[in-house]
C-alpha cells in the first residue's frame, strides 16, 4: 500500500500550485517527493522512462477537463 501526503480535489489541479511543488526539489533521500491521491482519474496514455535499473512509469490522466502528468519513480520495472 502506498501512504499518500494528502488528497488532491480537480479544483487543486492548477499549474501554480503543480509548479510550486518542484521549489521544494530536488528530491530524493532526506527529501521525499509528495504523493497525493487524485480519485476518478483517467489515465490515457504510459510510459517507460529512465535507465535500465531504475525505470520510472509516467503516466498521462485526465480528471474532467484537465489533463496532467503523473510520476511513478521506480515503479516501470514492475
């Protein structure tokens, strides 16, 4: 089970808010990215990106009108 930092409503999705988060970056150890729950998405498209050992899922998803792009950090290899 995944412990996600806190539920995200369509209404949160704005580009301000998205962008702001990377002013905490980078991450990585002793700075874990923020996970969030987004309910009733729809993901269009994956990918598999990043090195051989340490493949990430991207996904693209869309919630009403609003499509974004969500990071699985080292979930491509499962």
């Amino acid at each position: 089970m995944t412990k996600v930092d806190t539920k995200l409503y369509i209404h949160e999705l704005e580009n301000d808010l998205l962008s702001g988060l990377e002013q905490f970056g980078p991450y990585g150890i002793g700075n874990k990215q923020p996970e969030f729950l987004i309910e009733d998405v729809l993901i269009t498209r994956t990918d598999v990106i990043g090195k051989k050992e340490r493949k990430h899922l991207k996904l693209h998803a869309q919630l009403g009108d609003k499509k974004f792009q969500i990071m699985q950090r080292g979930k491509g290899n499962e």
